[in-house]
C-alpha cells in the first residue's frame, strides 16, 4: 500500500519534540545535571522534559534522555522518546561546533492504527557562544528505521486483508533546519528555536512545514 503510505507519513511527522539547547559559553565542567521543560509547535502544539548528564572528560559530552508529547485528550497515545549524547567537537574563541546522535522511540495511536517506531535523529549546531547569550544555526536528519503496525478492528473490517507486524526497510525521513537562540542567567538559560521543516526527497513538505520551542533549561552543580 504504497509502501504503508511512507510509513504512515512518517509516523505522523515524527510525532514531536526536539531537543535541548545549550550555551556552551556558559558550561562549566561542574554542571553535572540539567533539566529542561519546553513547549512549542511542531505540527501540534508539544511538550517536552529533557535531561543531561556531563561526563568527566577532556571535551564537553553530554548524556541526554528527552520526552515529548502533544497536547491532547488522550497525552499518552502519541509521543517521543530520544536517549544519546552530545558532543562538543570544536571551539574557536566564541565560536563552537557541536554534534548530536540519538536513538528515538516513537508511538502513534488514532481509530484506524497505533503505530510503533524506532528510528535514528542525528544534528550538527554551530554558533556564537557568549556567558550572557548566544545564537546558532542548525541542520539535521530525523529518520524512521523501523515500524510496527497494528490495526483496529474498524480498520480491519474495511480491509480485512491488511497485515499487522513490522515493516522495513524506512522509506520515511525528515531534515531539519533552522537558528536557535538564549538568554543565560547564573545556573539557567531561556531558549528559542525555530525552523523548517522537509522529506528527505527534498520535494515535498509536512502539513506544518516549521517548527518553534520555547525551553528553560537549570543546571545542578556538583561543586565540593
């Protein structure tokens, strides 16, 4: 069915949700935890937690567990999970390049199929960092590996002879472009993103072809 209609147009436009943002400037190697809640709109009006875990080593790397939903009646039948790391590759006076890998979980539910997904989103950011502010571009890739279908009664009793199960390989994908910004205080940081959206044939776009987050990010120190 032409290829599960692109995987379910890829899982619904992947849901939800993207990442944290980070003033690197503004870092220190004794921030061990931050804690982030944004929301924005991306295809739907989302919510999001986010969670990082610096390591001890030479250059900045992060651990990050992130979870976003949309806002809706029933807040459990659609979301993301995301869980991977970012890494600081260069800096260059104010400037610096980061670069994000995650795995990603996805779930889909409405009165025809609930739809499981994993998948892979992989960015690179670079910008200008200041103790106070900073702004940065970013691009990356959002793709479907891997789905699972399972259809509901109704729908089965239409099309009695769809199959349930897992389909492969992904057909569904999305890059990501656009500027994220903030303003830094002491130990939190208020941020902005912003961008658009496209399928990775490069010639079609979502229903909503941008997105835009509102986050607040606090940092714990584990300063002795």
């Amino acid at each position: 069915m032409f290829k599960k209609i692109l995987v379910a147009a890829f899982v619904v436009v992947s849901i939800n949700g993207y990442g944290q943002t980070i003033n690197w400037a503004r870092l220190q190697k004794t921030d061990k935890h931050i804690l982030n809640i944004n929301a924005g709109i991306d295809y739907s009006l989302t919510a999001g937690l986010g969670y990082g875990y610096q390591l001890k080593t030479k250059i900045p790397i992060i651990l990050n567990a992130e979870y976003s939903m949309p806002f809706g009646d029933n807040l459990l039948d659609d979301h993301k999970t995301k869980i991977g790391a970012t890494v600081r590759l260069i800096k260059a006076g104010k400037f610096a390049i980061t670069a994000k890998v995650q795995g990603v979980f996805r779930r889909y539910e409405s009165d025809y199929v609930r739809l499981v997904n994993f998948g892979s989103d992989m960015s690179v950011t670079g910008g200008y960092y200041k103790k106070k502010w900073f702004i940065a571009g970013e691009i990356g890739f959002d793709k479907a590996i891997v789905t699972h279908f399972k259809h509901k009664k109704f729908y089965k009793d239409v099309f009695p002879n769809v199959k349930d199960g897992w389909y492969e390989p992904s057909t569904g994908g999305n890059f990501y472009y656009g500027l994220q910004s903030g303003v830094s205080f002491k130990q939190s940081d208020i941020t902005l993103r912003v961008g658009r959206v496209i399928t990775q044939d490069f010639k079609t776009t979502p229903g909503l072809p941008f997105y835009a987050q509102l986050g607040y990010a606090v940092k714990l120190s584990n300063k002795k």
